[in-house]
C-alpha cells in the first residue's frame, strides 16, 4: 500500500505533494509503500476438495503459512511442493518472514488396485491395493499360550502389498545374487528353473540392512517408477494380518475353518501349501491347491487378491515381537521400540495346518536368522 511522499522539500511522509506554479529547480520524490500480503496459489488441486483454511495471502510481518491437506476421490495425497526440486510435503508450513508470492503444487498418487514395477528384462513386481479398514486381533504363539484377548486394530490409511512372496528371480534382480536352498540340484523334475519359487534363507537383516539390505536397493533400483513419498517396507504385524484376513474372521481367508490341526486337512490344502501337500518344498508362487506352475495360476487368492499367506513361506515382519500385544497402541501399530526377535507369520510348507491360522499363531526369530522355510512379502506405503 501507498504511504506517501518525500523528496527535495519534504521531510516526512504526505501522502499529496502541492507544486506551486512558478517553482524552479529539479525535484527528486520518493515513493513509500508497506507491504500487506503476498498472493498464495495452488496448482494440481483439479477436483479436489481443499482445505477453506489454506491461505490465499499472507502478511509476512505477522503471518506463519499453514497448509493443509486436500482429499481427492481415487487418490492418495501425496504433499505440497514449492518448486520442483522440493520433496512432497504433508501438512506444510513455511515461517514468518517468508517473502514473495508462493505457488504450491499438491502431488497425487492414482489408487489403482494394481500396481506392477519392472525389475529387471520379463521380472515384474505385481502389489495390490489393501484399502484402510479394521479387525478383530486375537493370537497365540506357536507354543499355544495366549497373545491378548480380542483387540480391534484400525488400519487407517491403504497400502499396497506384493500379490505374492518375493521370488528369487525379483530378490536376484534387486541383488544379483540368490542364497535359497531350493534351486540347482535341489529341485524337482517338473520344474526348469527356481526363479518363480519363493527366496529363502533371507534374513531380517539381509532385507533391512540400511546401507546393503535388500529394501534399500529396491527402493534406490525403483526411485523413478515409485509415486513420490513412497517406499518399500516390510509389513507391520497388524498390515499382515489385516491383509491375510481379507475381511475373514475364520481359520483360513478363504472363509473356511481347520477342521484337522495334526493331519491332512483339504480346507488347508485348497489355500496353502503346508506339511501334509507341499511333498517336502516349497512351490511356485499362487499356486497352492492346484500342480500349476505359473505363478497366479491357483485359484486360492483372498478377497483382497493376495496369494499364499498362508504356508508355502514363513514371512518376516517389520516388528519387534511382543507378546501380550500392547491394548494402547491399537491404530496402525508397529509393535514396540526395540526386543530381541522380529515376528515372522503365515506358516510354512514343512508345518503341520496349525501354523497357518490367520490369528492364532505368531512366531518369531531373531534378526540374523536365515533357513530354508523364512522368506517374506513387501509393501508399499508413504515413508516411515
């Protein structure tokens, strides 16, 4: 805003200068302002429902820039960016003081229900969209012993997880390298090569290893093709299990119960390959229930579209095990800050149908152990 005049002959501010007729001599005036407010705008907001409390200008005398977040049917809100260089940012501020006119673009991730990644030339990452919801939590270990009693946990927010077990063509590919057991000389006749077969003998530090693990190659491998905040991670316990459910809240996702715990059970065998089908091996991803060797060819996938999670592999999860379960942190928990073992869940091929209940059985192992049975699944979420 304009506050005035000075210049030759005035020596505070007025907001007219009167000239008489007959003056002489070059004059010099100067124009005064104050700063009000510099303009806020918001670009990739098409269709969105924003926030009527972001700003649309602010003084920076006196004003902190809060924005924040819009909604957008089919998609997930990624953040606000100020240029094109800056990571998308949640809930966004900029301090007092900040001067110049501000154009924020919101960045958005599509909530398709199937995302696919390429790893390498024909090795592709197939995940699967979880929308956010809630179930009913009540465990035991393997050892029988109660984990808490019946617990609603609150996923709040959707997450995509890998349709299958990490194989051990995608874990070579991110790694170049392959420690399972199955393959060579130790698979079956009817199979050519191991590279649809779930990787094992991985173990938890083998996957998380900050600097060598296999999510930070994946994560540094699929940087352009990733939605923007978004990383791989292992599933937490309640993801899992979540997951697994699909909505069930039966011995098995597909509805069906266990009628035998020690024997051959045809409910288990339709959904997982355990103790009393698997012929002593694990088997190609998806195919539980069937001799298919395709991966996906099974017709055993849950409501959610996600195959063996129950038996073929024990999968590592991101927590810390406990046990009872914390009965305070019962939305989006990620167990407790530190232990000794990391929780593995799912079952395996060489364990008998026990094992494989959606929410009766935990177990756990430490960080640096590895075998034959242990390999796990990946999701896909905002970074942790």
């Amino acid at each position: 805003d304009f506050i005035g005049w000075t210049g030759t002959d005035i020596a505070e501010l007025s907001t007219t200068v009167r000239i008489e007729q007959g003056s002489t001599g070059n004059r010099v005036y100067t124009a005064s302002y104050t700063l009000i407010s510099y303009i806020i705008s918001y670009l990739g907001i098409e269709d969105s429902t924003v926030d009527p409390n972001n700003p649309t200008s602010y003084d920076i005398t006196s004003d902190t820039i809060i924005l924040n977040n819009p909604t957008k049917d089919g998609y997930s809100f990624l953040g606000w960016t100020l240029s094109d260089t800056d990571k998308p940012t949640r809930n966004m501020i900029i301090a007092q003081g900040s001067i110049g006119n501000m154009e924020f673009t919101a960045h958005w991730m599509e909530l398709t229900d199937v995302m696919i990644f390429t790893l390498a030339d024909g090795v592709n990452l197939e995940l699967r969209r979880i929308p956010a919801g809630s179930f009913k939590r009540s465990a035991r270990t393997i050892s029988g012993a109660y984990c808490g009693d019946d617990l609603t946990v609150n996923i709040s927010e959707a997450f995509y997880m890998g349709t299958f077990e990490v194989t051990q063509a995608q874990y070579n590919a991110v790694m170049h390298s392959n420690p399972s057991y199955f393959q060579g000389g130790y698979l079956p006749s009817s199979l050519s090569s191991s590279d649809n077969l779930p990787v094992e003998q991985v173990s938890y530090n083998d996957i998380c290893d900050s600097g060598t693990g296999f999510l930070a190659k994946i994560n540094a491998l699929l940087e352009e093709q990733l939605p923007i905040g978004y990383r791989f991670n292992l599933p937490t316990e309640a993801q899992w299990e979540y997951a697994c459910r699909g909505g069930t809240t039966t011995d098995l996702n597909s509805g069906k119960s266990i009628d035998n715990d020690w024997s051959d059970d045809s409910n288990a065998n339709e959904v997982a390959w355990n103790y009393y089908n698997s012929g002593n091996r694990p088997h190609v991803v998806g195919t539980a229930g069937t001799s298919a060797l395709t991966p996906g060819a099974g017709t055993a996938s849950n409501s959610f579209g996600l195959y063996d999670m129950h038996g073929n592999n024990w999968e590592w999860c991101y927590d810390w095990y406990e046990a009872p379960y914390d009965r305070n942190n019962l939305t989006d928990p990620v167990g407790p800050a530190n232990g000794t073992c990391r929780v593995v869940r799912g079952g395996g091929w060489d364990n008998p149908n026990t094992y494989l209940l959606s929410s009766w059985y935990r177990s756990y192992d430490l960080p640096t152990t590895s075998n034959h049975h242990l390999g796990f699944r990946l999701v896909l979420t905002p970074v942790r």
